[in-house]
C-alpha cells in the first residue's frame, strides 16, 4: 500500500507542478524536449527514445552534465529514482547502488568495454564526467543484454566526441573550462580540441580537480577526502561512406591518501595511494539505410586498472591491485517484416578475459589472489511489434571458465538469462508494459580464492563452490506522452514502475570469531515503485522523480542493509531567454530509514532529510560561445546522511555540507 500511496502522490505532485505556470509566461520556442525523448541504446541494444521503451532507463545528456558540474560519476547519477551513493564522500571512493544491489552486481561499460574491476572498499568509475556526453542507467536486472553482474542493472558511459566541442561548420576549434568550488577550496579544469578533414577526425581532452578535505553540515572536517585527479581522453575516428571507424584511449590517475577501506568512515589503515585506470578501444559500425539486415557493430577493447597503495602507518606494506580485462562484443541488428509483424532482431556475441594479480611488497598477496575467467556469451534479442503491440523476448548463455592461483580449484559453468516485454500502445500517449527478467552474478575471482589475513586474529577462508546469485524480477509500468497541454510545442513525459525482484544464492560475507567466509545463504527480495515526470515547456521546465523500496533478507527475516530511504526530487527553471540566463533549483526530500538489520553497536538508522540546491547559468547573446554558471548545493548546509552508510563503524561524520561553486566554459 506505501508504493501505491507513493505513485499516486508522485502523479499529484507532477500535476501541481504543472499548474504553477508563471502568469504572463510567453510563446515556447519550438522543439522543447525532456530526458525521457534522449535517445538510449542500453535498454535494447538498439536505438531507442528512452521514454518509450519496456524498461526503466535514464539518460543524462551533454547539458545537464555541464549543469551538475560533477566530481564524479556516482554524483552525477544518484537522484535518479532507485538510485543511491554507496559509502563515505570520498570522491573516487564512492560506488552506485541500483534498486539496493551494487558492486560487483551492477555491469559497468565506457564507450562499449566492460569495467569489471572491483577490489573491496575502492572505487569502480575512473573518468572525469567532463568528459562523458552521455550517462544512460538502465534499472533492474539486464544479464540478458549484458551478462554477469546486472543484478541490480547496468550503467553505460559514452565519453565526449568531436561534434561535442566544434562550433557549427567548423574544423577545428575546442573548449576551455575552469570551475571552482568552496567544499576543500578545490579548482578543477578542462581541455578538448578537436579537428575534422573529410571523413577523418581527431579530437584530443584532458579534465581534473583538485580539493583538500571536505567539511559536513556541522562544520566537521571529513577526513581523507581531499583528492588530486585528472583524465586524458583522445580519440581518432574515419567515417568512409557509411562506415565508421574510431580508436579511442582514455587515461585517468588519482592520487591521494585515503583509508583502505576508503567507503567506509574509517580512519585507520591510511594509505597513499595511486590509482591509474587505462581503457583503450576500437569500434567499427555499418549502416546503410538500403540494406536493413545488416546493421553490424563491433567493439574490441583492453581495460586494466592498476592500483598502489603505500601504508603510511603500521607495517609499511606496499600493496599493488591490477586487474587486465580483453574483450571482443559484436551485434547485428536486422529489420524485416514477416507476414503482419515487423521485427528487429538483434544478436550477437561477448567475448571477454579477466587477469587479476595482487602483490604485497612483492610477494603475493592472498587478499587479492592471482586468478583468471574466460567468458563466452551469445545472446539473442527480437522487438517484435505487430499492430499496437510490441513483444520484446530475448536470451543470453553465459560460460564461465575460472582459474585458480593452484590449478586445483579450476572451475566453469553455464547461465542462461531470459528476458520478455509487453509493452501496449493503446494511445499515442498511453503505453502501458509488463516484463519479466532473469539477472545472474558469477562469483567473483576474490570471493572464490580470497585467503589471508582479513585483519588481526581473523583470516579470509576460500570457497571454490559459491554458486552464482540468481534474480528473477517481475515488473509493470506505463509511459504517457503528451504534446500541447498547456500550450503550443510544450512536452510532458512520465513512467511510473512497479517491480518484485527475487534474489536466490546471494553470496553474503560473514565475519566469524577467527575467520571470514563467503557463502551462498540469502534468499533476498527487493521490491517497489519508481516514478519520474518531466515537463518542458521551452521557457520553463519541472521535473520530478521518486522511489519506494523496501527490502528482505527471507533467511532471517530481517531488512537488508543496502536499501535506500524512500526519496522524491523535485526540480524547476526558468530561461529568460532575452538574456541568455536560466535559472532554477532542485528539493530533495528523504524519509526516515527505520528497517536495518539488528546489529548490535551499530548505527544503522537514518533521519529523514530535506536538501535545496540552487544553480543559474549565463550564455550572453553578444557571446553564445562562453557559458558562465554558478550553483550553492545544500543551501542551508543541513547535517545529513544518506541510509547506504550502513556499515562498521558507525559514521562518525554528516555527509557533505553547504557548496558554492562558479565554471566558466569557452567554446573557440
């Protein structure tokens, strides 16, 4: 009853919203649009409006990145509905949790290749979001279209390219960004330059900040937030005919001193550590409009992150962390019809390796154990629309080849992940959908081979038989779209979901007297209601986004700890179009977190919250090349925490107070 009450409070807000139209407001521009009519291609694999398919994904396009002026990815990404920030604000520390589910149980990908490093405590998303022009968050299970560890989703980057930065009919030209922020008093930077002769392309980037150790609501110092990173991104790309080729290298190092267990509140075991994260990637497409069976893409690519961390109190032990990932994906997508049916059949396969080694001054280091898996994946997906109805089924076999430090624990296995849609155009503005989707995680490298000294007087255990974790998630929602509602070229779009996911063989850590061990014990359910509302009606715009969860652990009947506190965001500008200035804001109102796990010396419960953040921008119509923007986050620098900080200790700090921050951008 609380997520029925919450989807019909969220499409009452969304209505209120839209009835405080500002008296006198004039005509819209035309051609107004929201993020729900960006265009995605992790829903389906195809080309897709987002707001228009059987699945919960958003998109966070080119502006509304400039307009966040993020750190990190995490930041850019957690007011989305179902979507949280794991740990402590340590910048490159912070990891994102769909639907309660993260870590290893979310796929990430940059430009096409999968980044599957995950070593415990550390961060997973190594680029600057100055350079991302898109960020797409696809919510629920997805190991049909992406394999292991899309329990609780997938997110793809897709980094800057040379339309990005080049003014109109230009060929060569760029942009120059400087930022500041009072939060560690940190700068921060960017550099693109592009060129374009014919069907070459070359575009060159480099982006990063600075800033020492931030402060929380109450004025308290967090410690070992300060950081030092910076990207480099380059990119060469051919387009003969329709064709399109593009080699593309992207660089990112950080360097800090930061706890090993850095997304925790800790503030022992402190480390310098160095963390340099290199993605390098070929991709080539076809697409001729003449020939629709054939629409191939294929990208091959080598990830491999190398982190070093020295310990700079007790035993002064240098560690190294590397993980190598070589991949191969291809797809073709074929459009025909058959008898009344129109189809597009997509299929293809992913062909990856992961090489990890971890090194303690040298030596070995069973914390993170010496070990490779080779996976081969074939998958297969057909939209099938046949009046006004669209049928989306579709399959993916996984096989999993795992190699132990010994040889004697070598194992393989075979999942195969379903996944089938419904969706119902029974209007132009009405769409309701139903889906059913299977998710699944191979146990990890670290959690099969892991030994060693966890921490004094207690040692990790290995388990060679984990099984993987199984998600079976039934969900149904519906688009609207509508056009002229409350005048002429103005744009309302909304999806509201309801989901039940069923988490069987969760592999769960537990910490004994002497050891620790992993094992499959939990059988975990998450369940509940997203919604999101935007309206843009060219001078003004309102958004609105919400989520309930609650979550089980049906062993023993207790709450999971990963489960947001229900939030709505609700946001609003103005463009004073005669000005070049826009302005606007965002509220965020979070609930009391009262269900947590009953650990005993531990704080597991969380206020409710309510945040307000300002921002405005300045394009002058006498220079539209330069953009001038400022923003204050947590206006009025609340002392709050977010409910994912459920962990050992207890936080002994708020999450990060008031911000003031000012960037500047030139396009030449």
């Amino acid at each position: 009853m609380a997520f029925a009450r919450l989807a019909s409070s969220t499409l009452s807000a969304a209505i209120f919203a839209l009835a405080a139209s500002p008296a006198g407001a004039q005509t819209n521009p035309p051609g107004a649009v929201t993020a729900l009519d960006a265009i995605t291609t992790t829903a389906t694999r195809t080309r897709a409006v987002s707001g228009d398919v059987a699945a919960p994904v958003t998109v966070i396009g080119r502006e509304e990145i400039e307009r966040r002026d993020a750190r990190s990815v995490v930041d850019l990404i957690r007011d989305i509905p179902g979507v949280e920030s794991s740990g402590v604000p340590r910048t490159t520390a912070l990891q994102p949790v769909i639907r309660g589910l993260g870590d290893e149980r979310i796929v990430l990908r940059t430009d096409g290749a999968r980044n599957n490093f995950n070593a415990g405590h550390r961060g997973r998303t190594f680029v600057d979001p100055d350079l991302l022009r898109q960020v797409e968050v696809l919510r629920g299970p997805a190991s049909t279209l992406y394999g292991s560890g899309a329990l609780g989703g997938a997110i793809s980057l897709r980094t800057i390219e040379v339309e990005d930065i080049l003014l109109p009919g230009a060929s060569f030209g760029g942009t120059l960004g400087a930022g500041w922020q009072s939060q560690g008093s940190g700068p921060r930077g960017s550099l693109a330059l592009g060129a374009r002769a014919g069907d070459f392309s070359l575009l060159g980037a480099v982006a990063g900040f600075t800033n020492n150790n931030f402060t929380d609501g109450r004025d308290t110092t967090i410690p070992y937030t300060g950081d030092n990173a910076v990207s480099l991104l380059g990119k060469l790309g051919w387009n003969p005919g329709n064709h399109r080729f593009q080699l593309s290298a992207l660089r990112f190092r950080d360097d800090h001193q930061i706890p090993i267990s850095a997304n925790t509140a800790t503030t022992t075991g402190i480390t310098d550590r160095d963390t340099v994260s290199e993605n390098l990637s070929f991709r080539w497409s076809y697409e001729d409009p003449a020939l629709p069976l054939f629409a191939p893409q294929l990208v091959l690519y080598r990830t491999h992150v190398d982190l070093t961390e020295q310990r700079l109190t007790g035993a002064r032990v240098r560690d190294r962390t590397e993980l190598t990932t070589i991949g191969l994906d291809a797809q073709n997508t074929s459009r025909f019809g058959l008898g009344p049916t129109r189809h597009a059949l997509t299929f293809g396969t992913e062909v990856y390796r992961d090489e990890q080694e971890g090194r303690a001054n040298g030596l070995a280091r069973a914390q993170f154990p010496s070990a490779e898996q080779s996976v081969t994946a074939f998958f297969v997906q057909d939209e099938i629309s046949l009046g006004a109805f669209t049928l989306t089924p579709g399959v993916r076999l996984d096989r999993f080849e795992q190699e132990s430090p010994d040889g004697r624990n070598d194992r393989s296995s075979e999942r195969a992940s379903p996944r089938v849609s419904l969706a119902w155009q029974v209007t132009p503005w009405l769409q309701p959908y139903v889906s059913y989707a299977e998710g699944f995680r191979a146990p990890s490298l670290t959690e099969l081979y892991v030994a060693g000294q966890h921490f004094p007087g207690n040692t990790f255990v290995p388990n060679p038989n984990l099984r993987p974790e199984v998600s079976r998630n039934k969900e149904a929602g519906v688009n609207l779209r509508f056009s002229d509602v409350m005048r002429d070229g103005d744009r309302l779009r909304v999806r509201v979901a309801a989901f039940r996911n069923d988490v069987d063989d969760f592999i769960e850590q537990t910490v004994l007297r002497s050891t620790t061990v992993s094992a499959n014990v939990a059988e975990a359910r998450i369940e509940g209601v997203e919604a999101e509302a935007q309206y843009d009606a060219g001078l003004w715009y309102v958004g609105l986004g919400a989520a309930a969860l609650k979550g089980d652990n049906l062993v023993t009947d207790e709450p999971l700890a990963s489960i947001p506190a229900h939030r709505v965001t609700l946001s609003a500008g103005y463009r004073f179009l005669d000005q070049g200035v826009t302005v606007g804001g965002r509220i965020t109102a979070a609930a009391e977190q009262d269900r947590a796990p009953n650990r005993p010396g531990v704080a597991q419960q969380t206020s409710g919250y309510g945040l307000v953040d300002l921002h405005a921008a300045w394009t002058p119509n006498f220079a539209p090349n330069v953009r001038l923007s400022v923003a204050v986050d947590n206006l009025f620098d609340h002392a709050y925490r977010r409910s994912n900080w459920n962990s050992d200790p207890a936080p002994p700090f708020y999450d990060v107070g008031r911000n003031i921050r000012g960037a500047l951008r030139v396009s030449f």
